[in-house]
C-alpha cells in the first residue's frame, strides 16, 4: 500500500514539475524513474518479509 501511493505521489510531482518547467522530461528518464521505484519498491518488500519471516516460524 504504501508502495502504492509513494509511486502516485511520485507522478503526480513528475507531473507539477514538467508542467512548471522545472523537468524536461521524455521517455528514457520516465522509464528509468520508474525502473528504479519499483526495484526500490520490491527490495523494501523482500526485505520486509525477510525480516518477518523468523517471527512466523518460531
């Protein structure tokens, strides 16, 4: 969830900015901004859940 709106609030400011022109942004940055969100997104996931898992075993 909270994965979920950091990403919402990420575009939403992508968008402010490039309308603003404080960004020049095209298909390559976005796709990179992206790229690394949700890496970010599923690595704070895992570790999450790696750091959950010895509680539900023992």
């Amino acid at each position: 969830m909270i994965v979920v709106i950091g990403t919402g609030v990420l575009f939403v400011g992508m968008t402010v900015a490039e309308k603003k022109g404080w960004l020049d942004l095209d298909f390559e940055k976005v796709e990179a901004v992206v790229k690394i969100g949700m890496s970010a997104g599923i690595a704070g996931g895992l570790l999450y859940f790696i750091s959950k898992l010895p509680m539900m075993f023992l």
